[in-house]
C-alpha cells in the first residue's frame, strides 16, 4: 500500500455519480465490471485508463482506449495526477482528491466536497426537495 490516499468523485451532467476512496496504489477505470471505477458508457472502453501510486506520487496512464483520456482538458497518454485535477474518460469527469494517508479519511472526503463545488453550476439540474411543493414549510419556517 501506498503513503497516499486517493479519493475520485465522478460526475455526469454536473451530478455527482460516485465517490470513491481508496487507499492501494493500482486503480482500474473502465466499462469492465472488474474496474474499480466502472463506467457504464458505450463510449468508455473496458479497461481505459489506469491510476499508479508510485515513487511517492500518482500518475494516470490512457490504455489504449477508443476514445482518449482528457487531464484538465488535454489529451493524454502518461501524467502525473494532482489534487484537483480533473479527469474526461467519456462523458464522465472525475475529480481527483489526494490526501496523505497521514491525514484521517475525514480529510478525504472535506477534499471531495471542495472538489464537487467546482462542478459548473449551469450544467447541473435542479434537484426537487422533499419540502416543496403545495403544502410545504417554507425554508427556515418550522
């Protein structure tokens, strides 16, 4: 195991789809079900790309895919990975939270939640709330 964690956020059409943690040095992103980050997407190949920790650092690497792998928007084959970065395998975009395993996993996820707030905020839908509606309590009203 790794001296780092790594937390990945995926998100599609500005809503968050998974989040993740994980604390082993080799993760697998893909439409394989043996992935562990698996995207369900035609336009996702079954192993795509592939997350190393090594030598104290996390790199991703394209592996060969269909259609490419985007790091902050530019195609790749090899990087090095960076908190904030954010990753485009399909329509999806992983956003990479990196936290010294030092650190408690409550730091991962304060990370992540940093990480969501950059989502575009005119790509996502708005989100029904269970108190509104007729006979709803206004906000702040109980």
């Amino acid at each position: 195991m790794g001296s780092s964690q790594i937390g990945i956020t995926v998100i599609l059409n500005g809503r968050v789809a998974q989040r993740l943690e994980f604390t082993k040095d080799r993760i697998l992103a893909g439409r394989s079900s043996e992935c562990d980050v698996r995207i369900d997407d035609a336009g996702v190949s079954r192993s795509h790309a592939e997350i190393v920790f090594h030598g104290g650092a996390w790199s991703i690497a394209d592996l060969e895919s269909s259609n490419g792998t985007l790091l902050n928007g530019k195609p790749l084959q090899d990087a090095e990975l960076h908190n904030g970065d954010i990753v485009q395998i399909g329509p999806f975009s992983l956003h990479v939270g990196i936290v010294d395993a030092s650190r408690e996993s409550q730091s991962l996820r304060a990370a992540l939640r940093r990480e969501e707030q950059t989502v575009p905020v005119a790509a996502a839908r708005p989100v029904a709330s269970p108190r509104t509606g007729p006979g709803a309590t206004p906000p702040g009203a109980s």
